[in-house]
C-alpha cells in the first residue's frame, strides 16, 4: 500500500510541475508578445511622429516661402462685371502679410498678401506712385483708393482730390499700370469712372467706405506709412 501512495502523490507532483512549467512558459510568451506589441506601437509613434512634424515642417516652409518671397498674392479667381459697371473679385482673396513685393492679379490690386504695415488712409492725397503692398493693407482696414493715369483730366483729378480730402478711410495717388484714366478700388471691388461727376462715384464711396466688404472694420487709417 505504501509503494502505491508514494508513486501516486510522485505522480501528482510530476504533473503539477509540469503545469507550472507549462504555466511559466505561457507567461513567458506572453510577455515576449507584449513587448514586442509595445515596440511596435512606439515604433509606430515614432514614425507618425517623424511623418507629422516633417509634414509640419513642409507647411511652416510653405507658410514661410509664402510670408516671405512675396512672389504670389494668394489670391484665386477671377473680376465679375456688374450692371452698374463694378468689377467684383470672386474667389479668394488672400490676406498673409509679407515683407517684399507681391504680384498681383488685378491692378490697381484689390486684396491679397500685403505688407505688414498699412498706407496712411485719412483722406491721404498722394502726389508719387505708393506701394501696393501698404495700400492693398489700407483695403483691408475699409478704405477707398482713388488711382489715375496720366491721362486723366486735372480738373477731375483735383475734384477728385478734393473729395478725398474730406472723406475719412480714403485714398488717391497716381497709377500708371491700370486700364482706365480714373479707377477706385475697395477691398474685392473696383469700377472705372468716366469722370469726378460720373454717379458712381459718390455711390462706390457710399458703399464702400468702410463698407460690408471691410475685413477689418474700425482698423487703424493712421499710423501707418506717409508716402
């Protein structure tokens, strides 16, 4: 009897020993896996992370080419002509500020990237050609831009002029490089005139001194650039 009780609780101990190995390894394997799961997961981040900061780094280039090289205007689209003969700018009209020229679509420009700092647009007359970069900025803040060739009449030039003057957020300066002897432009809008007598004259004023179209009404139309 007891030579069978000792090969029985021998057995047993054999078989519960080998559970524990077999319970061991298993613990074994699962540990190898989720190592190996961990470090594919960080693998994984680390990659994604490598591919969104280059892929941010790519943007903050193109941000920075585009702020910089002052090349494009970002603007897109193109000039609609309404029945009262105002040209209207459908599609983007960009407002990135950069440091160095910017070409434009349209001239006289009517939005898009400009310099940083405004064109004075307190009923500003200017007597020389300004910059487009600083004028495009005094768009954005609501003002008129009355522009002129050297064709244009004197007597509609000083009129003109004198309406300017007294007008709050508006502009004049001459512009040989436009279409028409007198054009106004506000910011995406733009119309030739015949004349200082010609009606929409006073109408675009209407409208567009510190008009709907404003991105930033009540900016600043003082403190910027005098020339």
């Amino acid at each position: 009897m007891g030579s069978g009780n000792n090969s029985s609780t021998e057995a047993r101990k054999a078989r519960i020993e080998e559970m524990r190995r077999a319970e061991r390894a298993k613990e074994r394997r699962n540990r190898i896996l989720v190592i190996a799961a961990s470090v594919v997961v960080v693998a994984g981040l680390v990659v994604g992370g490598v591919v969104l900061v280059n892929s941010q780094t790519d943007e903050d280039k193109k941000d920075t080419a585009a702020s910089d090289d002052g090349k494009g205007s970002g603007d897109s689209g193109g000039f609609t002509t309404g029945k009262d003969g105002v040209k209207t700018w459908s599609g983007k009209l960009s407002r990135t500020h950069v440091t160095a020229k910017v070409s434009y679509p349209m001239h006289p420009p009517v939005g898009g990237n400009h310099n940083p700092v405004w064109l004075n647009c307190n009923g500003d007359v200017y007597t020389e050609p300004v910059q487009d970069e600083n004028a495009v900025h005094a768009l954005e803040h609501g003002a008129v831009w009355v522009t002129y060739t050297g064709k244009a009449q004197k007597a509609d030039v000083d009129a003109l002029a004198a309406k300017v003057k007294k007008t709050p957020y508006s502009l004049m300066s001459p512009y040989e490089n436009q279409d028409a002897p007198l054009i106004l432009s506000a910011w995406g809008h733009q119309v030739a005139v015949k004349s200082a007598k010609d009606p929409e004259v006073d109408k675009f004023f209407a409208t567009y001194v510190q008009g709907r179209q404003t991105p930033e009404p009540g900016a600043s139309c003082t403190g910027g650039v005098m020339k």
